[in-house]
C-alpha cells in the first residue's frame, strides 16, 4: 500500500503519516512511497489508541515486533519504552503535484518522486503504453490522477504565464488611461454599412470593393477633431466577429446595426442583433438611406421595437441615429453618439505594459510575405519587439496604419498592418509582446504540441445534450443554450416557446438565435462561440456548416416532429437521454436534369459530387437547405443498368419511392444510421 493510501484509511494527512514513520524508524520518501506489511502494521498500532482520544493525552508506542503483536489484542498492548504522543485526528488532503502540461513521462515521474518503470506500469493498468520521453495530454494526466489517487493540477509553462506582465499589478491602477471605442458596423447586406463608413472616413473604400460590396475584414482608424480617436471595424457580416468570440476574443466595444430606412429589418439584422446580444456588447442603430423619398425610418423602429430595441425617444435604451451615407445628414450626431457611449462605457487600457491586441484577418503577400491586421487592446506595439500569435512568433519589422503610412508605434485602440510574424495566424488569435526570441520559440512549440492533441482527441468539446446532466450535477451549467433553425417562421417560435417551457430551478433554457432556412457556418461558429447546441427542424446544415460543426465539436440535431425535440431536450435535462442513431452521410450528388416517365415519375440524372450513392441507403433531398424529401430510393441506374451504388465523379439517374418531386439543382443525400453515443455528424 502506499502511504497516501494508508493515509486515507487512517483519516490523517500523508505528511502526518511520513512523520509518524519517521518516529518509528521508517523511511518513506513521499506519499506515493510503497510501504510493506511490517511497516504498515507497526503504523497500524502505533495509531490504534488514537481512536480512545479524550482530553487527556493518550501516549502510545509502536509494538516492538509483528509477531508479539499478533500474540495480544491491541488494546492490552503495554511498552515500557518513551511514550510517543498521538497525532490528532486531522482531515487534511493530499496536496496536489502541480505540472506544465503537456509533460513527458520523465518528467512527471520526478514530480511525482516515482521511478520511471512504476510510473510506466501505471499507465500501463489505465491503457497507455508509454515511453520515458513520451508526452501525456491532460486527459491522460486526469485518468492517472485518478487511479493513483493523487491530485495533480495543470499549471501553464513558466513562458506562458510571462506573457503580458509589466507595470500594471494586481490593484495597481495608476497605468490605467482613458482609451478610444473599438466600433464594428453589422447589418443586413447592402443596407450601407461600407458606404457609411466610407462617408465618415472621407474616402473611398466601397469603390475598391468587387462590386461595391465588403469582401474582407477592415480595421480604420478615425480621429475626429477635438473629439478624439474611433476605431471601426467593417465586417462582410458577422460571421468574423463571431468567429473571434469562438477564438476567446472580444474586440468590439460597442456594434452599429446598420439598417436601411427603404428595406426595413431583414434577416441578417435579426442575426446580427442576436449575435450582438449574445456578446452583451451595446447597440447603436444607424437607419441609413434617409435621404431616400420612399424611405420610412419610423417603420424600422417599430419592427425593432418589436425585438425589444426600443428607442430611447420612445421610452427605451437603445440609441437610434438616423443618417444618410450619400448626402452626410446625421453622421456628426452618430459619431457624438458614439462618444458618448464609450464615456459611459468607461473605456481604460493601461498603454506602458507589454502590448496585447487582437488579429483581425491575416493574408500573405508578395514581398513582405505574412502580414496580420492587429487591433492593440493594451500596451504600446513598437517596432522591433518580440510578438507570438497563434502557433507562430516574429520580430515585428515595420508598421501600417490604415491609409498605409509606416508607424513606429500603435497604442491601445489602434489598429495597423504588422509585419514580421512567421506565418498567418487566425483571425481571433491574440497577439502577445515576450521578452525574447527564446522565450517565443518555448511558447509556440507549446502550443503546437496542444493543437497537435486536440486534433488527435477530434477538436475540442462543447456542450451537448449528452453531457448535459453531468455538467448540471457538477454545477458547470446553470444555463442550456439553444438556436434553432426551422423551414418556416412559425415552427421555430413554437419549438422555442415548447422548449423554454422546460426551465427549472437547476437549467434555464434559452433560445439565443432563430431563423429560417438551412444551417449555416455563422450559426455553428455562434453555437462554438456561446457553448449553444443547434436543432434543425425540417432543414439540413450546408456542407461548409457541417465541416466547421465537426472541427467546433458543436452538438447538431435534426428533427421532423416538434414533440421529439422537446423530449430529448426533457431527458437530457433529467439525464435519461439513451444512446441514439446518429447519421453518417455516405455521399452527396447534385441534380443535373430532370426527365419525366409514364412508370417513375420524376427521374433525376446527376453526378456524385463527394464519397458514393448506395442503393440500400436511405436518402435526402435537400432544396436551398431545406429538407423536400426523405425516404428511400426506388432505383438507381448507371445507363440502362441497376447498380447497388455510385461512385465519386460518376453519372447516374434515380427516382424516389412514391415519386417524390424532383428539382434541377437539388442536392441529393445517401446516409445511414449507426447506433452510437453521439448523434454528432461522421
């Protein structure tokens, strides 16, 4: 037995138990020290009158041998040596083995005072085989924490944890300046949100756009005179600003919901808000195109209002801005708007620190090669400083701010074009000064090797309906997100109110997002970012959705009733969700034409455009992501042959059981289901 185990049975400490050894002559090491049957015996005795404790002293002594000791009952035991007073009765823990991990075998060996071979052989009993210079992952430092019995707590490497030191300690708030709003434009598509930023910047950007529209992430900087400094931050949308959420970055101070006074609310301003809100990041609506003759802002705050954005002229919170990108009517009140915001917001950065900033995109270019858009969030980045992103590090070597003139330095809120880095790190990634090109080279290796073991375990874990119970039980979630996307407005407000029905005292649920049609990367990225589980109601996600769902490790399901769906939700709350049939999707093909016979029907001719369409497979016919048909094949034919399947790149024709419609264009499906653990897609 060793001595953290004896430890246990006797209610003491592991320390109590090595001194009380000492006392008897025995050596033991640490707590994970291997202690034989005389030793624990003598132990044994010399803790037994312990149990008598009153409050008089009770001395013992340890009996002098195995054998004599056998002879007498323990409580007639009687030494003529010193007596040795008891140890109180104590309830104190083994104190946890800090490590850096990933750690190699060696390494945790010595921090655990074992040889290398017993640690090995430990493994060994929870299934690892493993060599002296092999690296263990957390997850199978948790496993060997747990069998051996002994706590051990994942600390990050000394590089790590240099990062971002400098003046500015804990309580110490002198360093402390006032800083510049960080603002991003979201909205609808072709409501104005580039244009609008053009007009303030005085410049042309739309212009350069393919087709006037925001291919790309945009940093800009704007310095309004007396005012102060703006940062915008123009977006195609907002799947980036989702995307550095899912990444642990939050750039954005306030957002600007862009809505066009001649269009109304659309669906991407629904999202955007719902994105916006999930941030807990202000908004200040901006109702663009006034000038226009058919424009009609009042009817834009009365379908916001509906959203629970209500104008603070009407009683509400939310600043309302109306404004014109083409003519410059209300841009002064916006920007004022925005200013005041941010005062309330109380914005500080300390700027003398070691800089930190956010990457908001990344490209390679000819002659400069990798250059990333960084936003500095705290400290001053100067040039020739030491800076890790990501899995890659450089000596920074030059400066742009937007309009493309050299900077030496950037302080917090702003944004420049920083080159030197060794490759393209994400967007979302964080940037970090380190002291030197050592100390970058450790971090990035470290972090390689992380990235490495989270591909291996199939990227990283997010909540599902699963696991559900067990992180309620352990205290982890107070709170199940939802969104939901459904073929029709009408099913997604009825599943979500039979849903969030389902809130009790130990989860609320709550739907976060909404919306109409197949299911997107966007969605799966807000999912990843606020730890949402997806539902699909009659509509499929799109292949891109799918990929990203799988790399996330985001909970996806589909359902056709919306009684199943609040059933699952209802035993994976009460944790008796079974195991069910999950959907491995064998194959895909697009429809190419469509012919008519007396016999078939609709007869569909395409190509297999990735994996194979088998004929004993069940199949989807998915139209604009939304499921029109799902059964099973009435045939499947190569020429005038029926084959049992079709391989990648290949021709074919198929008709559908009951003679199910058939579109050009449509995506046909072949799928199967397997019983497993998990309903995540294959």
């Amino acid at each position: 037995m060793r001595v953290h185990e004896l430890a246990k049975t006797l209610n003491l400490s592991s320390k109590e138990v090595i001194e009380k050894l000492e006392e008897l002559g025995i050596k033991a090491k640490s707590h994970m020290s291997n202690l034989d049957e005389k030793a624990m015996e003598l132990l044994k005795k010399g803790k037994a009158p312990a149990k008598k404790v009153t409050e008089k002293k009770v001395s013992v002594t340890p009996a002098p041998t195995v054998k004599e000791s056998k002879k007498k009952p323990e409580a007639k035991v009687e030494q003529k040596s010193e007596p040795v007073e008891s140890p109180a009765v104590s309830t104190a823990i083994i104190e946890a083995i800090r490590v850096e991990i990933p750690i190699t075998v060696g390494a945790l060996a010595n921090k655990l005072n074992l040889r290398v071979a017993e640690l090995i052989k430990a493994l060994m009993a929870i299934g690892i085989f493993a060599n002296v210079n092999q690296l263990l992952s957390e997850e199978i430092i948790h496993k060997l924490s747990t069998h051996l019995g002994t706590p051990i707590e994942k600390i990050a490497p000394l590089e790590e944890r240099r990062i971002g030191e400098g003046p500015l300690k804990a309580g110490e708030e002198k360093h402390l300046k006032p800083r510049s709003p960080v603002v991003t434009f979201m909205g609808h598509v072709d409501h104005g949100k580039t244009s609008l930023l053009d007009a303030i910047r005085k410049s042309n950007i739309a212009a350069k756009e393919a087709g006037q529209i925001t291919q790309h992430i945009g940093a800009y900087g704007v310095d309004l005179p007396g005012k102060g400094h703006v940062t915008f931050l123009d977006t195609p949308g907002h799947a980036a600003f989702t995307k550095m959420r899912a990444r642990g970055a939050n750039a954005t101070d306030v957002v600007v919901l862009v809505v066009g006074a001649d269009d109304g609310v659309m669906p991407q301003t629904i999202e955007a808000i719902d994105h916006a809100r999930e941030a807990g990041v202000p908004i200040v609506v901006a109702i663009n195109k006034c000038d226009l003759p058919h424009a009609n802002p009042q009817k834009v705050m009365m379908q916001l209002q509906k959203i629970d954005l209500i104008a603070e002229e009407w009683g509400g919170k939310t600043i309302f801005c109306k404004v014109s990108a083409k003519t410059g009517e209300g841009l002064d009140n916006l920007l004022d708007m925005l200013l005041l915001e941010s005062e309330v917001l109380e914005l500080k950065a300390n700027p003398v620190c070691p800089a930190e900033g956010v990457v908001i995109e990344s490209k390679l270019t000819k002659g400069t090669g990798p250059v990333a858009t960084v936003i500095v969030q705290k400290g001053t980045l100067r040039i020739g400083d030491v800076a890790v992103t990501g899995a890659f590090f450089g000596k920074v070597r030059s400066m742009r701010n937007d309009r493309g003139k050299s900077v030496k330095e950037a302080g917090p809120s702003y944004a420049v074009e920083v080159h030197g880095i060794s490759g393209i790190p994400n967007a979302g990634e964080i940037l970090r000064v380190v002291g030197d090109e050592k100390t970058a080279r450790k971090i990035t290796e470290s972090r390689l090797i992380g990235i490495r073991e989270r591909e291996s375990r199939g990227g990283p874990k997010h909540l599902s309906l699963e696991n559900l119970h067990q992180r309620i039980q352990e205290g982890m979630s107070k709170e199940l997100k939802l969104i939901i996307k459904a073929d029709v407005q009408g099913s997604v407000e009825a599943l979500a109110q039979s849903l969030e029905k389902l809130t009790n005292d130990k989860v609320r649920l709550h739907v976060i997002h909404g919306g109409v049609g197949g299911i997107n990367e966007t969605d799966v990225m807000l999912a990843a970012a606020s730890d949402a589980v997806i539902l699909g109601f009659h509509v499929k996600a799109e292949p891109r959705a799918q990929q990203v769902g799988e790399e996330e490790g985001v909970d996806i399901r589909y359902y056709t009733i919306i009684y199943e769906a609040v059933e699952h939700v209802r035993k994976a709350m009460e944790g008796l969700l079974e195991p069910i049939f999950h959907e491995v999707v064998d194959g895909r093909a697009e429809v190419k034409k469509v012919f008519r016979s007396s016999k078939a029907g609709a007869v569909g001719g395409g190509i297999v455009a990735k994996g194979k369409i088998m004929r004993a497979n069940k199949v989807r016919l998915v139209r604009k992501q939304v499921v029109v048909f799902d059964g099973k094949l009435a045939s499947l034919r190569r020429f005038k042959d029926d084959v049992r399947e079709v391989a990648e790149g290949y021709e074919f024709g198929f008709a559908l059981e009951g003679g199910g419609d058939i579109q050009e264009s449509d995506i046909l499906e072949s799928y199967r289901l397997e019983k497993g653990e998990s309903p995540r897609l294959k």
